[in-house]
C-alpha cells in the first residue's frame, strides 16, 4: 500500500514538471512600450466634500503605472476644471494649487504636471489648500487627469478615474 502511494507521488511529479513548457513569450505589443496610465486612488470618480475652512491640505493620491524603467520622465498633467459648473471655486480666492509643504503652484492655464523620474511605477499626490473665501455658499470644481501624449510617450487615464468633483461649503 505504500509503495502504491510513493508511485502516485512519483508519477504526479514527473508530470508536474513535464507539462511545464519553458518557451519565451513576447513582452508585449511593441506600440504599448511607452504607454502609461496616471489614475485618482481609489480607482472611482467619487466627489468630495470639504468645509472652506478646513486648514488641513485636501489630498487626491494619483497612481501612475508602469512596467519598465526609462530613460525619460514621464509627465502626467491635470487639470482644474469648471466648465459646466454653477458658481465654481476660483483658483487664488477659494483654494490653491499646492506642494506637499503648502507652496502655491503657479499655472497660467489652470494646467498642472506630475513628473514621474524615469517613468517608473509610483504614486503621488495632489494637494489643495483652502482659502476660507467669506462669500456664502457652496462652490465647486473638478480636478480631472489628462491624457498627454508626445513623440515618447503617451500618458493615459482611466474613465472611471480621472476626474475628483471637489465641493467646499
């Protein structure tokens, strides 16, 4: 009964191993080498809500994804937004554009960049300072991921997140 069960054993083995085929695949197709994809965590286009006079950084982590190390940074680029949106935030009156330390980022179009040194896999984060505007009422913008495309690479978004709708009462 045993040596029954030690050839099983063997035989399940020996078949194991034999039905593994050692063949080398290609890495992929060729046009995607250099395509990226920078997306809001969690993966969703879920609003948020804030009080005007919050003195914390509002935070939106973005994942930027990718399989190989470069020789280039990748630049993935977003945008505030209001077009479409009843009584928006206004950059500079009801909040700021900041650095990790609170430092105001300048853009003359409302266009910003995160720049990702050698386009490897990470993560960053965009953060908002509120300005506690006195004007009554609840406004609104959306902070929306672009896509960016270059004769390097092109920097992708996810429809399901790219864009954080962010309402300060």
């Amino acid at each position: 009964m045993k040596s029954i069960h030690y050839i099983i054993f063997a035989f399940i083995t020996v078949a194991i191993f034999a039905s593994c085929e050692k063949k080398d695949y290609p890495r992929g197709v060729k046009e995607m080498d250099h395509h990226y994809y920078a997306i809001f965590v969690p993966n969703n286009n879920t609003g948020v809500s804030v009080n005007k006079n919050q003195a914390a950084l509002v935070k939106f982590p973005v994942q930027f994804y990718s399989t190989f190390t470069r020789d280039y940074d990748a630049v993935a680029k977003y945008a505030v937004v209001k077009t479409g949106i009843t009584n928006p935030a206004i950059v500079g009156q009801d909040f700021n554009i900041v650095d990790k330390n609170g430092n105001v980022i300048q853009s003359p179009d409302s266009t910003y960049t995160m720049v990702f040194p050698k386009s490897v896999q990470a993560s960053d984060t965009i953060y908002i300072k509120l300005l506690n505007n006195p004007t009554p009422g609840t406004r609104k913008i959306e902070i929306q991921m672009m896509e960016n495309k270059t004769d390097k690479f092109y920097v992708d978004i996810f429809s399901t997140a790219f864009r954080r709708p962010l309402e300060i009462k």
